[in-house]
C-alpha cells in the first residue's frame, strides 16, 4: 500500500514538470520522473509525448529514440509515445550509498535535431534486511572489569535509505550488560556492549547474548548476531591508541602493496597481556578487498586498486586487543584523490554513412556525444577534428555535439572521408580518445565525359574490308555508375547521295569505329565527322570531338591504255614504218594513265612480245616505240608486238596492247605484201592443222593398243595364279614362271603416259608428254606471219585478233588531254608536203580500215579502192597529192601520267634524219649488214 501511494504522488509530481517543461527552450528542457524501485519490466515510467505537447505518431515520424550511453534502464514505447522500464532498477546497485538516486536519459528527435534531457528518481522500498557482517562474536572479558567498560559489537548494514534503512539494535535480556549505540559522522550506528555489573568467572564463565538489527520499513526487516562473552582471568589495562582517528589522502593511481598508514596501540601490563594484536572492526565489504590490516604491526596496506570514480572515501574502524582480552579501537579514514587516468569517451548516437556530393553546408553528418569519468579539469573535455576537412563540430547541448558539413564536397577529388574525432580532457597529463567516422561521398552527374583528345585522325587504306575495325575513340567521366556509363554516336550527314550511318558504324559501348562500307580513294580521300560521348546520368551530359579519317591510295587500278586504241568491229590498229628507218625513228606511242595516285600511278612500258624483238625497243617512261636497228630484206613485213604497261604498286598492276607494224615505203607495196602474206598464212595454217589431226589419231591408237595388251597380260596372270593353287601339291619341285608384275605396268604407264588436248581451232591443240627422262615436246603452230611455239606462257596465250577482247578499266576523269596532247592527226605537218591529211581522230581510224579492207581485197584480187598505184585509192578522198608519206606523225606533245615530262614532236626522226649521237648506230647497223 506503501508503495502505491508513493507511485501516485511520483505521478502528481510528473504533471506538475510537465506543464513546466511546455515553457521551456528546447537545448534547456528538463522533464522529472519519480519511479520506485524494483518495477516490473515494461512499467510506465512517464507519458513523453503527452508532456511535449505531441501526438504518439509524432514522435516516430521525427526519429524519436534515447540516446544516453551506457547501459540502457530506460525504452521508448513509440506506440503510446510513454517512458517504460527496460529492466527491474536495482536502485542499491545503481546508487548504493547516495540518499537520492537519479537517473538521467537523453531524449533526441532527429527530425528536428533536439534533444531533451529526462531526469528519473529511483526511490527506495524496504527490500534488503539488515545484516551483520559476521553471524557471532566472541568477546573475552576480565573478571575484575569494572562496570561501566565497554566493548565494540560488528555494526550491521542495510543498502536501503531513509526509514528503510537501519534504524535501531536490541540486546536480548541479561543481568550483567547493556546495549549503547553511537552514531558516526556519515550517519553509521554503531553498537556498544556495556558491563552493568561485575562478572564473576566463577559463576558462569560463558554469556551468550543475541543482537538484533531492525529497519523502520512496514513491515520491518531485521537481522541477528550471536555474542559469546568469554569471562577471563584478571586483566586490568586495556591498550590505548595512540591516535582516536588516523586519516590519510592518497591518489587513486598507487600501485598494489603500498603501505597507506600504521596504527599503534599500547599496553602497559606485560606478557601476553601487554601483547596487543590489530583487527578491523567495521567495515564493508568493498573496503575488505581493496586494504589489509597487519595483525602485528598495524600497517594498513593496499592490495587492489582504488578509483575515485567508485568512492571518493573509506571509513573504517581498528580495534587493538591484548592477551588478557582487553579492547581499544580507533577510527581510519582514507580519502582517494582524482587523477587524470580516464580518457574522454565519445559515444556516436546518430550517423549518416554517406551524403551526395552536393549536399549543403550545415548537413548533419553525426550526433556525438563526449564523457570523462573524472572529474574537475580531468574530466572537462574538448572535441575537435582536422581542419582541413570540409566539416566543422557544433555543440549542441551539454556533452553533446554535431559533425557538419562545412564546405562542398567534391567526390571527384575525394570520395571517402575517414573523420578523425578527437576528444581531450583538460588534466595532466592530457588523455584523448579519437573516434573514427566513415562518409563516403556519394557521386551526383556534374562532370561531362571528355576526350583524351581535341581531335582525332586516323589513316586507313581503300578497299578495306567491310565490317572490319577501322578506329577507336574513347572518352573518360570522373563520375562512377550510371554517371560514368558512356554511351558513343556519331553524327550524320549526307555523303554522295548517302547518309554517313552507310559508310561506318560506331559500338555505342566501347566506342570502336566499323567500317559499313569498302573506301574508295579515287571517290573520296577523307571523311570528318563528329563523335558523341553521352553518359547515362541525370540530367545527361556529354562532349563531342571531331574525328577525321583519311583514305589510304591502294594499287587497285590497272593502267588503261588511251592510245593505240582498237575499232570496234575487233579489227587490230597499224602503224607503218618505212624501210628505210634507220635506228630510233618513232614508230608510233603507247599512252596509258592510271586511275591511282602517287607511286601506284607511276609506269613502266616494257615489250613483252614481238616477232623481231631485237627489231624495236619500248621506251621504259614514255611508251614510244622505236626502231632498235635498221630495217633488213630477211625482215617479215608485218611485225607484231605486245607491250606491257606497269604501274609502281605493291602488288604492281599491268595492261598489254598489241601493235601491228606494216613496213613499206609506199601503199600499194603495202597491199600487194599483204595478199602474198596471206596467201602463205593460210596454206601453212591447213598443212599445220592436217598434221596435228594425223598425230592425235597415231597417239590414240597406240594408246588404245596398250590398254588391250595391259588387259591380256593381266588376265594371262590372274588364270596362271589360279592353275598354281588348284595344283601346288604337285608342281612342288617345279619353280614358278617369271611372271610380270604390277609394279613393271605402272612403270610402262608412266613412261608412256601422255596428254592430249584438242579444240575446234587445230591452231591451238597441244600435244604434251610429262616423262622425266625426255625433254617437253611442244607442237608449233603458224602464227598470222610466222610460226610461234604451241605453248606459251599463260599470260601470253593472247592472239593478234584476242588483243581486243582485253578487258580495259575505265578511265580515270581526272585525266584530260588537251587537243594538242592527244595522238592523233592534229599534230605538226612538214610544211612543204602537199595534199589533204585527215584531221580527227575518226578519219584516222577510218584511213587505217581502209588500209586493212584493201590488203584483204588485194588478197582476193577484187579491190575496189581504185586510184593510181602507191595511192591505194585515197586520193578520191584525201587529193591526188596523198601518199604514204603522209601517215600521220603520232610523236606530238602527250602528258604520262605520273610524271612532268612532255614528250616533243620529233619530226626530224619521222623525216629519216638520224638524232643526235646515231652516226655510230647507224655503223654498227652497216656492219651488221655486212656480216
């Protein structure tokens, strides 16, 4: 009943600081509780939400929760917003010895960044009974003790307070003592047994007597101790200390073992009467562990270790005793000084572990708050971290401090803080704790992408594949995940009629360029574009650079041969020379271009074939054909020649003409050598063609005989093999015949194996035998003038009539003649020739088709051109003056292709005048001659 009625005025109490708290400033509010002791778990201590003026609801939104550090008495009921008991409150073990225990709890809300300090009293209840430290005393009294003496009796302790605690002793009743209880300073009862009337040992030797020790409690509690009361022999002088109180101060740093004090008594009989042995009289059990009393000497020692923190004094009391049992006792008190031997705690209650990058200054970072167990200057403390990190400490209330930011962050520079807090007292010496507080700094999108460069080029030859890696870009972004996830594009435009997505391509992840398409230099040279960089944060940023690509020149063109050009109904082009040419006369010009550049448009002219080739030579820059020797009778009329034209590329590309020179002076010798050629050509082409028939049919039947012979012997073989075994037991003595084997017919096939190819034109059927013990036989065949080897090499197997079907490339368009430049008919004429010379270059070719339909006409005796002779009738059409001197001078002015140079009309070699430096050409030729 007690208890309840001290709960409901703690509650009236509680009101009352309630509507006191409501007045006050946040960093000061103070609320008071009033509990007792010993509640269930989960009792109400207090309503905070109702005492704050809040709804429960309120105090969760806002992060409301207790931060107080150690051990946690206290919890918050968020549902009901009140102050509930975390444990059952002990309050002898929490403020043993303190008359008023208070707890105190910190109450932070971290919505609004508050904090609220809440103080609860812990009153008592009687709930510990008083107790004797020893459960019987013995005491030994001299039978001539005068009334009057007294004896000290062990002091009983009760932990509780106030009428709880110890309030009175009671002897039981005897004849011969009293009970006499004195107070100590601090409050402590202390009994005294007292001698009311002389003892006599022979009477009774032994008293046995029964203390008690009750508190005011209701109901009350009491405890008991036996005392036996030993009645000696006589003892008449009790020992006397020499001190009623000894005192001493002593820091709470000395080590184990040190001597603290030393107590004397004396006594003044002698023997073991004078002897006097020391003892504690009263004190608790904390102060028996931590000191120790010398029986014989009186030294008081320590032998743990003191801590002001846990008490600041210990009181206790020495009784001296001598042999005859006569008592003193004296009063010891040990007051413990602070030292500095406690470093400052730091308690972090409330952290973020990371904060954006742009976060504004003042952002909580952390709610710490600092302790020091000692006291004075020892225990004020001081929090500080590095001043150069962008945060800044603010104290908040009490002990209580908050970690801010103070300057921007920037996670690109820094993106983890490992924040030092160091908290330090104000003692000697100086003790600090540092607490260690992560952040990591998180990233926001505030750093576009950027490229290693401003600009980029690349080179990449043509006729590359397509499809294939061509180049690579890559941009950087400080920022991380999403903000650092590039994305690459390029931009589009129109190229010759096509978007540039058609050319190339880029891998939007790694930023590797593709070629879509294969280049063509001689179409374009270079592309430029532009290359987007993109990150995937939000907003997007990104950064562009510009990109070239330069088309590499590949040698893939051939030379294409613009002069001498073929008609178009497959006959070959002329060119005359007369007989009497001497050495380096100009027969005619071979001009080719390439459609490259650079050293794969440079050529060289070569003469891969000819039918005198010690007869012309092919200038190896210029292409011009000259006569290497003067002109013989044994010389054919009708001179073929194939020449090469090749570019300087790797691999080099060539082109062939072929090139027909008449040798004549005038026409009609012309025609009339033609006819006779003609007529030999083809009687030597049908004799050639019935040989060839005849070879084929000889080599198929000899090879259809050996078949059948092979055959025979093989079967004549197999038969014999098969008589062996049928009859091997009687042909036992008999050897075996020499039979041919296998291996002997597959050396007569390979000996006379052989090829044979025939086609529709007699001409080009070849007989070929690959034995390795004879030579290659080749079957000639009569060319258009004269017979040439049956095989040639395959890029020479080209006839005069299959020059024209060469396939040509097209001409390049940057090429251009100008009308001076071209060969043809417009070039310088002697001045003193007459007559009318054709001036295109269609009555060029026409004049050269009437020059070949009048040979074929002359052959068949059914001309037509009419005329006077040497006109071969083009004087109808030209004037009477026209000759074959005037075939048109093919030497004018003409631009090659991949070189300065331009050629000049030599007009004096066309007019049989020998250059500078022939006169020795022209004796070597006579004594050619000669021989």
């Amino acid at each position: 009943m007690i208890s309840l009625h001290k709960f409901s005025v703690c509650r009236g109490r509680i009101l009352l600081y309630c509507l006191l708290g409501s007045l006050w400033e946040t960093g000061a509010l103070q609320i008071q509780y009033s509990i007792p002791e010993e509640m269930e778990k989960g009792s109400f201590v207090g309503d905070i939400a109702k005492d704050l003026g809040l709804e429960p609801r309120k105090l969760t939104e806002l992060g409301a929760r207790i931060v107080s550090g150690g051990k946690q008495h206290f919890a918050l009921n968020v549902r009901s917003g009140s102050l509930v008991t975390a444990d059952r409150i002990d309050r002898e073990k929490i403020c043993l010895g303190i008359s008023t225990c208070l707890l105190n709890v910190e109450f932070f809300m971290e919505g609004e960044v508050k904090i609220y300090g809440i103080e609860v009293e812990v009153t008592d209840i009687n709930d510990n009974a008083p107790r004797f430290r020893t459960n019987e005393v013995e005491i030994k009294i001299n039978e001539n003790a005068s009334p009057g003496i007294r004896f000290g009796l062990p002091s009983a302790r009760d932990p509780d307070v106030g009428v709880n605690s110890l309030q009175s002793y009671h002897l039981s009743q005897n004849n011969h003592f009293s009970l006499n209880v004195l107070s100590g300073i601090d409050g402590v009862k202390y009994p005294e047994l007292v001698l009311e009337r002389a003892l006599d040992r022979e009477e009774e030797s032994v008293h046995h007597l029964l203390l008690k020790a009750l508190d005011g409690g209701d109901p009350g509690l009491s405890g008991t101790a036996r005392i036996r009361v030993l009645v000696l022999d006589a003892n008449d002088n009790a020992p006397v200390f020499t001190q009623s109180e000894y005192s001493v101060s002593v820091p709470e740093n000395l080590p184990k073992g040190t001597l603290l004090l030393g107590v004397k008594a004396t006594d003044s009989d002698e023997g073991v009467n004078g002897e006097v042995t020391y003892s504690f009289r009263n004190i608790d059990d904390q102060a028996s562990e931590i000191f120790h009393l010398d029986s014989r000497t009186g030294e008081l020692l320590l032998v743990d270790s003191l801590d002001y923190e846990e008490s600041k004094i210990y009181e206790m009391e020495i009784q001296g005793q001598d042999g005859g049992g006569l008592l003193t006792s004296a009063k010891v008190l040990v007051r413990v000084l602070d030292v500095n031997d406690n470093a400052p705690e730091v308690t972090v209650t409330s952290f973020t572990s990371s904060v954006p990058e742009n976060s504004p200054p003042g952002t909580l970072i952390a709610f710490l708050k600092v302790h020091d167990r000692d006291s004075g200057d020892n225990g004020h403390v001081a929090c500080s971290i590095p001043s150069h990190l962008p945060f800044k400490l603010e104290k908040s209330y009490a002990n209580y401090y908050s970690l801010v930011i103070d300057r921007a962050l920037d996670r690109e520079q820094i993106s983890m803080y490992n924040i030092t807090v160091t908290a330090t007292d104000q003692g000697i010496p100086l003790l600090s704790t540092d607490t260690h507080i992560a952040l990591r700094v998180e990233d926001t999108n505030d750093n576009p992408p950027s490229f290693g460069q401003t600009s980029y080029s690349a080179y990449i030859p043509e006729n590359n594949a397509r499809g294939s890696s061509i180049y690579s870009v890559t941009a950087s972004d400080p920022d991380t995940e999403e903000n650092a996830r590039l994305t690459y594009s390029i931009s589009d435009y129109i190229l010759f009629g096509d978007s540039l997505s058609s050319y190339i391509s880029i891998n939007s992840e790694t930023g590797v360029l593709y070629a879509l398409r294969s280049f063509d230099y001689e179409r374009f040279r270079d592309l430029q574009f532009q290359v987007t960089a993109k990150d995937a944060g939000d907003p997007a940023l990104s950064s562009n650079v510009s990109l070239t690509l330069f088309i590499l020149d590949q040698n893939d063109n051939a030379p294409e041969i613009l002069y001498p050009t073929f008609p178009t109904d497959g006959s070959t082009g002329v060119e005359l020379a007369p007989r009497s040419a001497e050495p380096g006369y100009l027969v005619t010009k071979v001009v080719a271009v390439d459609g490259d550049s650079g050293q794969n448009a440079w050529l060289f002219y070569h003469l891969q074939k000819a039918t005198e080739p010690a007869l012309f030579s092919v200038g190896l820059h210029t292409g011009e054909i000259r006569t290497a020797r003067a002109f013989q009778d044994k010389d054919a009329l009708k001179q073929s020649l194939v020449v090469v034209v090749t570019d300087n590329g790797e691999p080099p590309l060539s082109a062939t003409v072929s090139v027909t020179v008449v040798v004549a002076d005038s026409i009609p010798e012309i025609l009339s050598d033609l006819s006779n050629l003609k007529t030999v050509v083809h009687l030597e082409d049908a004799s050639l063609t019935l040989y060839l028939v005849i070879a084929v049919a000889v080599v198929s039947s000899l090879f259809l005989v050996f078949i059948i012979v092979l055959l025979v012997i093989k079967l004549r073989h197999w038969r014999n093999s098969q008589l062996l075994q049928s009859s091997s037991g009687q042909l036992g003595n008999i050897l075996p015949s020499q039979f041919v084997g296998l291996d002997g017919v597959q050396a007569f096939l390979q000996t006379y194996s052989h090829e044979v190819s025939l086609t529709m034109d007699s001409r080009k059927s070849q007989l070929l035998f690959p034995q390795t013990n004879y030579a290659d036989t080749l079957i000639s065949q009569q060319s258009c003038e004269k017979k040439e080897p049956l095989l040639i090499p395959e890029d020479s197997r080209l006839s005069v009539r299959d020059t024209a079907l060469i396939s040509q490339a097209p001409p390049n368009t940057d090429w251009r003649f100008s009308q001076a430049q071209r060969p043809g008919t417009s070039g310088s004429q002697n001045g003193d020739e007459g007559g009318t010379w054709p001036n295109n270059q269609f009555d060029t070719e026409m004049l050269q088709a009437m020059i070949l339909a009048s040979a074929n006409e002359a052959a068949d005796g059914s001309s037509t051109l009419g005329g006077g002779a040497g006109t071969m009738g083009l004087s109808a059409r030209y004037g009477p003056q026209f000759t074959l001197q005037h075939v048109p001078d093919y030497r004018q002015n003409v631009y090659i292709p991949g070189s300065t140079a331009t050629l000049a009309n030599a007009a004096g070699k066309r007019d049989g005048k020998a250059p500078a430096g022939g006169n020795g050409n022209k004796k070597k030729s006579g004594k050619k001659e000669k021989k």
